[in-house]
C-alpha cells in the first residue's frame, strides 16, 4: 500500500489532534489534493462508510495519502513477485513453509522494513492453504497483478485470491473502498482499535501493519490527520454551499391565467 512519497512538505507537528501550521503555498497544495479526492470520491466514501465505524473523512485523507486520489493508480512490488513467482515454480513448496520471520527477512531485500511487515501479515501458512493452487496455475501476467498494489488506497493484488474477479475489479471505486472498509474492520478487529477514534494507529497500520509501526515516510500520519480536517470541512461546506444554490434557483412559473 506504500506509494511514491507526496512532495508537499510540512513543518513537524506538535500535536497529531490539532491542526500544523503550513507556508501558503503548502496549504493550498493540500486543498487542492483534498478537493479533488472529494470531487471523485465523494459518493462512493459515504456508501461505503455507512457500514463502518470509520469516518468518510478518514477514508479521503487515506486516499490522498497514498494515490493523490488517481482511481488507476498502481505500484508493482518486485519482492512480492519474486517470492509468489517462485511458489507458483515449485522452488519454493508453499508459503506454508516459511514462517514470518523468514519472509520479514526475505522481504526486506527489496522493501523497507515497513513493507516487509505489512505483507507478511497476509502471506501466512494460512493464506498458502487457501490459495497456494491458485498462485501456482496463475500466469505471469496474473502474478504480477497479485503483487501490485492499485487504486485509489493502494490496495494489494493478492487480497482478491479466493475472491470473485480478477485484481482489477480493485479499480472500480465502489468495490474498492468496500474492500478498503474490510481491511481496515480488520485491523481494528486485530488490534482493538476503535476506528472512529484512533486514527493514528489506523493509519500507522495500513501504512505499516501495526499500530505504532514507523513509517516510510515520517509524516505520513502527520498528513492524514490534517488532510481528515480538510476534508470534513468539505463535507461540511459542499452539501449547504448545493442546497444553497438549489433554494436560489429561479422557479418556473407556469402561464399566466387567462
């Protein structure tokens, strides 16, 4: 789920509730980025949150974070492919052989530690159980699918083994900010963390796997929350700035009675 690091840059904050002060061009970089997620994301965040406890504007600030809010987003992980490429090959019998540890390790020869622990959650003995057929009779083309990440929250390819589709019905918004909720009920299950509360350690664990993981890039919760804050004040101000517009619209007078 880690994509290219955004270039706006901003001044470390005092207090991840409270909003960080920013130069004028900055602030304005990050309206602009949070407009344009709310421009195209905004319809498919609200059907999608009204089934978790995880606020829209915290999906948005997720979405600006890692795709900058490009719906074709997509990031290929070279170690993730390297690692189920030799599984489907048989040079490697399952993923059931190699317990965490090993794949932190074998990982993070070409992923930052954050990385390696993020997918090793997922590549388990479990998941080699459950789907270990499917990666060995996947072509080339489909391996590299699974181990991409896409969309517009970075999603990985290989969350849709066992599921119906290919990888990229992870492109259209709909399914993919459901799936995005599910992942994140998840880790909340996982960590007992209140999704509607505790947005710090949410975005420390899709960014890392973990709570209280250290990020690649060092402001990457620092962004999110200030990003949640841009983007509730849009929900706020769009639906009256419509209504507005709506109540003020001339009315149509039907003809004169005669």
């Amino acid at each position: 789920m880690q994509t290219p690091m955004n270039p706006t840059r901003t001044e470390p904050e005092a207090n991840a509730g409270q909003p960080v002060t920013l130069a004028v061009a900055d602030l304005e970089a990050e309206r602009r980025l949070v407009e344009r997620v709310f421009e195209r994301c905004e319809a498919e965040i609200e059907d999608a949150c009204a089934f978790s406890s995880a606020p829209p504007e915290f999906l948005g600030a997720l979405v600006a974070n890692e795709s900058g809010g490009r719906a074709d987003a997509r990031r290929f992980e070279p170690a993730v492919y390297r690692h189920l490429l030799a599984v489907a090959r048989g040079e490697s019998p399952s993923f059931g052989s190699i317990n965490v540890t090993a794949l932190n390790h074998e990982l993070a020869e070409l992923l930052p530690a954050t990385d390696a622990t993020l997918h090793a959650r997922y590549l388990t003995p479990a998941f080699a159980a459950n789907h270990g057929q499917q990666v060995q009779s996947a072509t080339d083309e489909a391996l590299r699918d699974l181990a991409s990440s896409w969309g517009y929250t970075q999603i990985m390819g290989y969350h849709m083994t066992g599921q119906p589709g290919t990888v990229r019905r992870l492109l259209d918004p709909g399914f993919h900010f459901r799936m995005a909720v599910r992942l994140l009920s998840e880790f909340a299950a996982s960590y007992q963390l209140d999704p509607g509360q505790e947005f710090s350690e949410m975005f420390c664990c899709w960014n890392t796997g973990r709570p209280y993981g250290k990020t690649f890039d060092p402001d990457y919760v620092e962004k999110g929350l200030r990003r949640m804050q841009l983007y509730r004040r849009l929900r706020q101000i769009r639906p009256a700035a419509r209504a507005a517009t709506a109540g003020a619209a001339p009315r149509q007078e039907g003809p004169s009675p005669g």
